[in-house]
C-alpha cells in the first residue's frame, strides 16, 4: 500500500512542478531551455518582494538558470518555483 502512495505523491510534485516551469515560462517570457548552469547556496533568508522574486532561506540549495542583466540571476529552489535572487545573496562555492 505504501508504495502507491508514494508513487501519488511523486505523480503530485512532478505536476506542480510542471505548473511551476509553465509560470515561469509565461512570466518571464522564457523560452530558452532550462538548464542548470551551476548550484548556489543561498546565504540568508530574504523573503520575496514581488512574484517573480524567489524566496530564499539561509543554506538553502538552488540551481542556477540564468544570468541577468545587472546583479540578479535566475533561480529555482527544491520545491520547483523560479525566480529572481540577488548575487549578493548567494555563495557559489
């Protein structure tokens, strides 16, 4: 029994992650293929402004998109969302 449950709950997370890249694709006008250039580590929280800002929690992992003009990158976190963070609150080693 346990096994399908986790199979449902594999099936959920990968369609709110598609859900999440279509929203991404749409907001941001994005129409690149997404590919992870490097991984980050976010240095402290910083909680999001706008939607398309990317909520980050000190230590947290995030996979690199993109890089923007000026200081921001393109980010996604574990739970599939996307968004704008500032290099400055990354560590990259």
């Amino acid at each position: 029994r346990n096994i399908f449950k986790v199979k449902k709950s594999k099936a959920e997370k990968s369609k709110k992650m598609g859900k999440e890249e279509k929203f991404f694709r749409e907001t941001f006008m994005y129409d690149k293929e997404i590919s992870v250039i490097t991984t980050a580590t976010a240095q402290c929280s910083v909680p999001s402004t706008r939607r398309v800002d990317l909520p980050v929690t000190a230590g947290e992992q995030l996979d690199v998109i993109d890089v923007t003009e000026g200081n921001t990158v393109i980010c996604r976190n574990s739970e599939g969302r996307y968004g704008y963070v500032l290099v400055e609150h990354l560590n990259f080693r």
